[in-house]
C-alpha cells in the first residue's frame, strides 16, 4: 500500500471509530450534517447575533430620528426670521413694530411679517414666569416673524441696516448661526452612529470567525477526511454558510424584531403623554419618536446584512482553514 494509501486509511480508521456504529446506522438512513444543527456553542452564536442585531438597530434607529429632526428643525428656521426690539422708556413700542413689520414686508423674498403680540409673549414666558403677566409693565423684547420664500432669499445685510436706521434698538436674526451650529450637530451625530454601527458588525463577523473555528475545531478530522479523499473545498464551505446563514438569519431576526418592538413602544410612550411638560419638550426636540418607512427600511436592510455577513464569514474561515491544511499537509499527511 502506498504511503498515501495507508495515511488515508488511518483517517477512515479514526472517522470510523469517531461516528461508532449507531451513528453509521443513522448516516446509512440520512446523511448527517458536517456542521452540527444544534448545540451549546450555537444557540450562543445565535443569542450574540441578536443583540449585536438589536443594538445596531437601535443605533441606526437613533441616527435616523437625529437625522430626520434635523432636517425638519433645518427646514423650519430657514423659513423664518426674527426682528427683535428692546424696549425703551421713549420708544412707543407699538409703532416701532408696525415699522419693523412694514419695513420687512417691503423686501422680496419676503411672503409676511407678524406681529408677536402682548398675550402671545407672555404665554412664551409662562413656563418660567408664571401666568397673570403685564408685559407692559416689565422690560421684555417684543418680536417680529418674517416668513422666508425658500426659494428666494431676501437682502438681510440691506433689511438689517435699514431697520438700525428706522429702529436703533432694533435687531435682525436670520437664524444662519442655529442653522449652521444644527447641521454640524446632525452630521456629528449620524458620524458617531455610524461608526458604532460598524464596529458592531465587525464585532459579529469576529464572533462568526470564532465560532466557525471553533466548529471546525471540533469536526477537524472529518473535513480533513473529506477533503483529502476529494471533496472540494467549495463543498464544505458551502455546508458551513448554509449552517451559518440559518443561524445568523434566526439571530438577526430576533434582534431585529426586538427593535422594532423599542421603537414602536417609544412612539406608543409619547402618544399617550402628550399632556405633560416633559413630552412636549420631548416631542419638540425629536417629534414622535417615530423612525418612519426609511427607518424600519434600515431594520430589514441591517438584518439582511448580518445574516449575509454571518455566511460570507465563515465561508471565507472555512476556505481559509483548509488552504492552511493542505499548505501544511501538502501531501495528506
């Protein structure tokens, strides 16, 4: 028997004594899988995959809501522009918003100008001020809102110096500083959030690799049989993805769904306490805590990703690890 020959034999010996008769028994009925369906290692690989699923859910839900408030919150102050007027003891502050009123409405790209009454100013000061207020009698800056044609923007620098001319204690705020400060912030959080999000997913092709080792480590002999009496390395990689994709497919889905049962909870939350102070300047700060199509879209797409993640990783582990054998083992030894 040739040297080849005799080492393949010790490898059917072993595998032989390794599967015992039951099992052949079995394998003669229904061919068992190279990867085991179900053990230990495998329900965790699974657990881990649902809460990386879950948390990048979670973060890629996050940036969604920062995202879109912040293009809501963008939109509407580039709408608007504030005129505001600190009082004086000689001025007669009635005429001077009129003025400021006429003078903005003047300009093109302007579409209106209002006047921010007595009662309207003191219900925006009752949260810090209390009710029962005379806003004559107390030294508050009346204001003007300008309403903006997004499409065509008006003269500020020209609008502002005339109104120092008209109104020396007037001044114009075009919100460009809030507009600026509010997309960096939108950029700096959907930055962050995605960074999280991808060192998530490293995390869980990592716990891929070590589980496909450690699955390979413990059916070593066998792939090595296999391989070495002819089956491509194709072949196997392709039972490992397919176990994996299973795994990583009920992994993903979970974390996933847990998402999307946080999400719809949150936005269950703020519907019903809409009442109190503390959910309404929740709800101006990030609306209805609702993540809309896009963001449920990113859910299905996140858990995609990982399922297809988890089977390209260990087909790749699995590739790699029998390249390793025959550069180690060129000769089946």
């Amino acid at each position: 028997m040739t040297e080849p020959g005799r080492i393949l034999k010790n490898l059917g010996e072993k595998l032989n004594a390794h599967i015992g008769p039951g099992i052949r028994g079995a394998v003669a009925k229904k061919p068992m899988p190279i990867v085991p369906s179900d053990n230990i290692a495998g329900r965790a690989m699974v657990l881990v995959i649902a809460i990386m699923t879950f948390l990048s859910c979670l973060t890629l839900g996050a940036v969604t809501l920062v995202r879109d408030t912040a293009a809501t919150w963008q939109t509407q102050i580039a709408r608007e522009a504030t005129i505001q007027i600190k009082p004086e003891e000689e001025l007669d502050m009635a005429n001077a918003l009129i003025t400021a009123r006429d003078i903005a409405i003047s300009y093109n790209g302007v579409t209106g100008a209002n006047v921010v009454d007595a009662a309207a100013t003191a219900r925006l000061l009752e949260p810090w001020l209390g009710t029962g207020l005379d806003i004559e009698a107390l030294p508050v800056p009346r204001l003007v809102i300008v309403t903006l044609d997004p499409a065509a923007r008006p003269d500020f620098a020209a609008m502002r110096a005339e109104l120092q001319q008209a109104i020396p204690n007037a001044t114009l705020d075009d919100h460009r500083t809030w507009v600026d400060r509010l997309v960096a912030m939108a950029r700096t959080t959907v930055t962050i959030g995605m960074t999280a999000l991808i060192l998530m997913l490293s995390a869980t092709a990592l716990t891929v690799i070590f589980a496909t080792r450690g699955a390979m480590a413990g059916n070593g002999h066998i792939i090595e049989v296999l391989h070495f009496v002819g089956a491509e390395a194709s072949f196997i990689a392709s039972q490992f993805r397919r176990h994996f994709l299973f795994a990583g497919m009920k992994g993903a889905a979970a974390g996933g769904f847990g998402a999307i049962v946080v999400f719809i909870a949150f936005y269950w939350w703020s519907s019903r306490n809409m009442a109190t102070p503390q959910a309404d300047q929740a709800t101006a700060l990030f609306g209805n805590f609702s993540i809309g199509m896009s963001g449920y879209l990113g859910v299905a797409i996140v858990v995609a990703l990982i399922a297809a993640l988890t089977a390209i990783t260990s087909h790749v582990t699995v590739l790699s690890y029998l390249k390793n054998v025959d550069t180690t083992h060129p000769d089946g030894m």
